[in-house]
C-alpha cells in the first residue's frame, strides 16, 4: 500500500479500538472531518479502511460462530 492507504489504516485501526470501548459511532466522523479539512484524498482513503475494517470485524465474528457451531455438531458424544 501507498502511504495514504497506511497511514488510513492505522488510523482507522485506532479509531475502531476507540469506537469498540466507548459506543461512540461519531467519532469516526470527526477525525473524517478533521483529516478532510487538509486532505480530501487522506479522508475517503480514512472511511474506506474503516468500512473494510468494520465488514473485516463482522466476518471474523461471523466464522468464529460457524467454526463452535461446527465444533459443537462435530464433537464426539459424552459418555
């Protein structure tokens, strides 16, 4: 990735850590807005690593359900 694409990342790394602890779903508007104030490019680049982050966060929590789902059909009877 280009500097851009990293520097979004890590930032929206960051701000999901901040959302996830505190509910707080605005927050990512504000640092959109922030960061957009100086570079238009830098905030689209910012929501589109959050997006891919959040849908990242669903499926892994997606799998995590159908990996015990699995484990729990598959596991041998107790005796």
């Amino acid at each position: 990735m280009g500097i851009v694409e990293d520097v979004a990342d890590e930032l929206a790394l960051e701000s999901l850590k901040i959302i996830n602890a505190t509910g707080d779903d605005a927050f990512v508007q504000r640092v959109a807005d922030t960061i957009g104030g100086s570079s238009q490019t830098m905030e689209e680049a910012y929501l589109t690593a959050v997006r891919v982050r959040r849908a990242e966060q669903r499926a892994r929590e997606l799998l995590k359900t159908l990996k015990d789902d699995m484990a729990k059909t598959l596991a041998p009877p107790e005796e």
